[in-house]
C-alpha cells in the first residue's frame, strides 16, 4: 500500500494560511493609501515571503484566494475576475524569481518590475479601463507614479524582510 503524502508540510501549510490572513489584512484593512481608484499597500510582502519559501504554485494560489476571500470579505464595488488573475501572475511571478534563490535586491528588482509595470499598471489598469471605461485615462498618470513608488519599495523592501523573516518559515523541502 503506498503511502499518502502531502506536498508540503502541515507546518508550511499553517504559515502560508497566516501570510494569506496578512495580506488580506494589508490590503483591505490597513493599506498605506486606499481610494476606489488607487490603493497602495504593503500586500506585496507576504506574497513574497510565500513565493520565496513555497514555490511559484503556492504562492500563486494563495493569491488567488486572496482575492477571492479578500474580495467577498470586505467587497469594493464588483468582484472581476482580471483582477484575480493579476493576483495569480503576482505570485507565480514572484515565486519564479526568488524561490531557492538568494533573495537579493538583483532578484527581486526584475520581479517587481513585471509586477509593478506589466501586472499593476499594464493588466489593472486594463481590467479598470474594461469596467470604467476611457474615464481611466484621467488617473493614469496617478497610476505612473504609483506603479514607480511601489516599484522602488518593493526592490527595497523585499530582500530586506526576507532577511529577517525568511529564516523562520519551515521549509518547503521539510517534507
């Protein structure tokens, strides 16, 4: 009889739930700015932490389910799915560049600009344009600027946390 085993450890499974909970917490309930045409928060980092120890998949996936809990949680306006999958690219994303990788600014900087120019300014403001219309044009060079500062906050940022919080999440090879 073979055995059944778990792609990842139930220890790994708890911190990716607990990052999960903070990104939802980061983005719905404290973000740094939040309008209802832009919102700048500090989500980026658990999504991070999650792609860094666990893979692209599982940090894809947990985006995707924080967009959707996050979503039917504390709804802003319709739910839309672009929106989702730019959450799904975010993760598989960050998990291609920093997963059993050094985590350095040199990684982290190409990784945040897919994100922040192709993912946030590029598929968002697309998904916006889509449910708003050509009145999206008037906000985006707002949308510039915040796609730069988050750009520079990111590269910054996430080499940085990883330093300090990386160390203590299990292992995803723990299994």
């Amino acid at each position: 009889m073979q055995k059944n085993k778990t792609p990842l450890p139930l220890s790994g499974k708890l911190v990716i739930a607990l990052l999960m909970a903070l990104d939802i917490v980061l983005t719905r309930i404290l973000p740094i700015v939040n309008t209802p045409m832009l919102r700048i928060s500090l989500n980026f980092a658990p999504v991070a932490l999650i792609a860094a120890a666990y893979g692209p998949l599982w940090a894809g996936a947990a985006c995707i389910m924080d967009d959707v809990v996050g979503a039917t949680l504390f709804p802003v306006g319709a739910f839309f799915p672009g929106f989702t999958l730019t959450a799904f690219l975010t993760g598989l994303t960050f998990g291609l560049f920093l997963h059993r990788r050094p985590v350095t600014w040199k990684r982290a900087l190409p990784a945040a600009a897919i994100v922040c120019l192709v993912y946030g300014l590029g598929l968002d403001s697309l998904w916006l344009y889509i449910m708003m219309g050509p009145g999206l044009l008037a906000l985006m060079p707002m949308r510039v600027v915040k796609s730069a500062l988050m750009l520079l906050l990111e590269t910054a940022l996430i080499p940085l946390i990883w330093r300090y919080v990386g160390p203590f999440l299990p292992a995803a090879s723990e299994q």
